[in-house]
C-alpha cells in the first residue's frame, strides 16, 4: 500500500448540532455518517491510511454526560460498521491510551481492530483519548528504559529512531485536514506532521462528505512539496541563472 495517509481533525459537530437546534450529542451522532461516507469514499480517491482525531486526551474535559455518548457512539460504531469494514477491506486501529477507555467500549474496539487485521485497501487509524505530547513521552520513555537496562547508548537516538518508536511502519501523513474554521493542531500527530500539508476548512464536520475529501484532495495535488529542498527545475540551474 503506497497510496496517501490523510489525517483528519474532526470539529464543528456541537456548532452543527446548535444550528439545527439540537443537543450536543445529535452533532456526534451526525458525524459517525461523515465518518462512514468519508471511509467509504477514501480507497477511491487514492488514501490508504486515514488517521482520524475521535477524541482527545483533553476531550476528558468535556461534562460526563457528553463524553460518556462519545464512547457509546464509538461502541455502536464498532459493533454495526464492522461487518461493512470488514468487507471493504478497512483495516481499523487505535492510537493513543486504552487504560481510561471504558470497558464496553474498548471490547468493541479491539474485536474490530482483531476482526479486520487482514484489510488491506484502507487503513483507518481511530485516534481515541490521544495526545501526540503523551505518544512522544511514551516513546521517550520506552527508549529511557533501554538506556537504563544498558541496550542502548545514549548517542544512538537519533530523530529516525524516534521517529521509528513513534510511529513504527505506518507512513507519515501527507495531508491534514481540519473543519469547522478552526486553524490549529490541538495536540495531534505533531511529531509525524513535520512536512505534512494543512488544509483547513469551514465546513462543519457533519456537512463534510466524501466529495469534500475529493475537493480537498485536488487541492493538495497542486501544492509542491519540497521537503526543504528547491524546486527541482531551480536546482538544474546554475546559481547566477536561478535568482
Ligand atoms: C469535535 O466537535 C468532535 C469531537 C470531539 C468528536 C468527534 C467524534 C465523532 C465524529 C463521532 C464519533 C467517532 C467515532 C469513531 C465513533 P466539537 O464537539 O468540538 O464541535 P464544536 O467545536 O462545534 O463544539
């Protein structure tokens, strides 16, 4: 699988559901169907990995009640899309810290991440109760130990074998999506974002769809990426020529 990973933070469903006049939890409802179509669409329009931002390691700071609906949903999420995850497929997985998870939930979860490890046309990466700040810790520590146990000298971490620790063989992100207006990270994949390309949108998480993901796409198809380097066409010439 050689294709895109595209990263996606999911907001503007509370703002969505306000719009409608409904409670909070209709908005996260109503992006499980984003959620779906997106998933649906992605192999299509050239994405092999997709990384979506679920819930955050600050999203604990959210009332009981809202929170408590978001692993619900997660739970109905894995138990009635699995069947159709399975057959398209999607290969699902879960990033960031399983211990607070509640119990139902995570059952469900890792049932899906056990049923579908064969996919192999999507790989959906749930990011659920995640921080990039804690993934980066944890692989500080995981390597901290090494050291201590003498397995490893100091001198050898290096950015690569951080980079290895953190984010093992899955690709690093080519393209970040974000809706609902807002233009920040908050807190996701910063490591594995260094050369990523940032698209952020208006659209409110709910109202997004598998043509938006296709708009967003051509747009990233004419950005150059350089990764620090010169254009290629600059590079051939010589230096007096290219100013
Ligand atoms: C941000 O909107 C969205 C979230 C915190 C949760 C995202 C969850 C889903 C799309 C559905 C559940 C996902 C799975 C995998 C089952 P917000 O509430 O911050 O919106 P606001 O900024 O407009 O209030």
């Amino acid at each position: 699988m050689n294709g895109m990973h595209v990263g996606i933070i999911m907001d503007g469903n509370g703002r969505w559901a306000r719009g409608q006049g409904k409670p909070r939890w209709r908005g996260h409802l109503a992006g499980v169907d984003s959620l779906r179509d997106v998933v649906r669409g992605a192999p299509d329009l050239g994405v092999t990995t997709l990384t979506v931002y679920a819930f955050s390691a600050d999203n604990w700071k959210r009332p009981p009640t809202e929170v408590g609906r978001l692993f619900w949903l997660l739970r109905e999420y894995c138990l009635r899309e699995r069947a159709e995850l399975l057959e398209n497929g999607v290969r699902v997985t879960h990033i960031g810290r399983r211990d607070r998870i509640p119990r139902s939930a995570l059952r469900q979860l890792e049932e899906t991440e056990h049923a579908t490890a064969r996919g192999r046309r999507l790989h959906l990466r749930l990011a659920i109760d995640y921080s990039a700040r804690w993934a980066i810790a944890e692989a500080t520590h995981a390597l901290a130990r090494k050291v201590k146990r003498g397995q490893l000298d100091p001198n050898a971490i290096t950015p690569d074998l951080l980079h290895r620790r953190i984010c093992g063989n899955v690709p690093e992100p080519d393209f970040i999506i974000r809706t609902a207006g807002e233009q920040r990270l908050s807190d996701f994949l910063l490591w594995e974002l260094a050369y990523a390309e940032l698209y952020f949108t208006p659209l409110l998480w709910p109202d997004f769809r598998r043509g938006d993901l296709a708009v967003a796409l051509s747009e990233y198809r004419q950005r150059e990426r350089r990764f620090g380097a010169v254009p290629a066409e600059r590079a051939a010439k010589p230096e007096a020529a290219a100013s």
